[in-house]
C-alpha cells in the first residue's frame, strides 16, 4: 500500500525495489526488462535517468546519451530528485488504477515527459538551449507531451493519461496541479511574453485550453474542453466556451471570462 503523504525519497527508492522483487518473483519473464529499469540502478534518479533515455532516444547511443545527461542533471541538483520522487508520490496517491509506484515509473508516459521537462529546464537556465529544446522535441514526438524548457513547473503534478499536452514557453504552473490529456496552455498574440500563471492544486481537465496574461487561483477546477481567456479566482470552476465561472466560494460570483 502507498501511505498517505510524501515520503522521503530514499524510503521510495526502497519500497520501489520491493515492488520490483515481488513482481519478478511472481513472474519471471518480467525479470529481463525489471533488471534493467529498476534492480541494476543504486537510486531512483538513476532509474529515472534510464527511464528518460529509452523513451526520448531512437537508437542504443541516443539513449545512453539522454540517459548520461539526466544522470548528470540528478547528480548536480538533488532537488530533481526529490521533485521526481514527489511527483511519483502523487500519481501513487491520487490515481484510482494503480496502488504502487512500480507501474506508473516503468509505464506512464507523463511521468516520464515531466522528467525530462525537468532536466531540459536545467539545461535551458545552464544556457545549453539547443540540447533543452531537442529534448521537447523529442518527448513531443516520442510521448506526445510538449513542455517549453523556458516553462516552470512546482512538484507532486501529475500528467494524468498524457496525450496531446501541450504547455508553452514562459508558463508558470505550481505545486500539486492534475493535467489531463489535450490540455493546451500559452500565450497570447496580444501579449507575446505573459504566459498563464497556474495556482496550487489546480485541475485542467481534458481538452482545456487556458490561454494569455491570466492567473488561475489555487484549487481552481477547470472543465473538459473549456477555453479560459481570464482570471480563475481561488476555489472556482470554470466551464464552457467562452469559460464561464461556477461554484465559486462565498463571496465570489460567477461570471463569463
């Protein structure tokens, strides 16, 4: 069972090696591609690492290539690591169809797109933006999750289903946030270099479009296939195209934006 909080990562990377263990023993057919992806690497970061490389590179030294410069990434900034055991940890918690951290680090591709966002925004902020720009290219081609290098992105998110994603340069996107599949979220032509401003908590569901100089408040819910063009304050859903804003708390009122 998965416990209900944020464990460190080290205690994840253990729980991870049981889990693999016990599926090998229960099928050892398995036990090939589980040596490889989680019972040869010392940490998570490695394992990740790995992940990265095999799902972005085409050929056998593309794949040690990315896979050597995640490992890299991971071993100069700690914090990747925990944010890949943070957002590991939510997807464990919060998806309904899986129980352990085992299926979604070997099998889900979000997952493993957000990594290499991660590592890609490194290597934009180091100035190594041609390498940070092939990297989205290839998780978009690979993995079908588009994310700018330039674009920020708190911990415990999870790309739920991770098809046609698509987040911008320039946005800001916070702790906590669910994104589920054909969500867009970029800018205006109006206002080339302000990006959406993602709060804590919040849920984009499928098929949203949030664009523009717009914020959208913590816990915010924004519905299937809405356009959102303006501010979402706190706790409001918004619905619709043109969104409209609904179920918002006390004192505020729902209006179209």
């Amino acid at each position: 069972m998965v416990p209900n909080g944020i464990s460190p990562g080290g205690e994840v990377w253990l729980a991870i090696r049981r889990e693999a263990e016990t599926a090998l023993a229960r099928d050892p057919l398995f036990g090939r591609s589980l040596s490889a992806s989680i019972l040869d690497h010392p940490d998570l970061g490695s394992a990740v690492a790995h992940q990265i490389g095999e799902r972005l590179g085409r050929r056998a030294d593309d794949r040690e290539q990315f896979a050597r410069v995640a490992r890299e990434a991971f071993a100069d900034a700690p914090d990747l690591v925990d944010a890949a055991s943070r957002d590991l940890q939510s997807i464990a918690v919060h998806d309904p169809a899986t129980t352990g951290w085992l299926p979604p680090l070997l099998n889900y591709k979000g997952y493993v797109a957000l990594q290499a966002f991660r590592v890609s925004n490194r290597l934009w902020r180091q100035g190594r933006t041609d390498l940070a720009l092939l990297m989205q290219s290839l998780s978009s081609d690979s993995l079908q999750v588009s994310i700018h290098p330039s674009a920020s992105i708190g911990t415990s998110v999870f790309l739920d289903h991770a098809t046609g994603i698509i987040v911008g340069a320039f946005v800001v996107i916070g702790d906590e946030v669910t994104i589920l599949q054909n969500v867009t979220i970029g800018r205006m032509s109006e206002a080339p270099d302000r990006a959406p401003r993602i709060g804590r908590g919040v849920y984009l569901g499928g098929g949203a479009t949030i664009l523009g100089d717009i914020s959208i408040g913590e816990f915010a819910r924004i519905g299937a296939g809405s356009v959102v063009t303006g501010d979402v304050p706190d706790g409001c859903t918004a619905v619709g195209v043109p969104a409209r804003l609904t179920n918002c708390p006390e004192g505020a009122s729902a209006y179209q934006i």
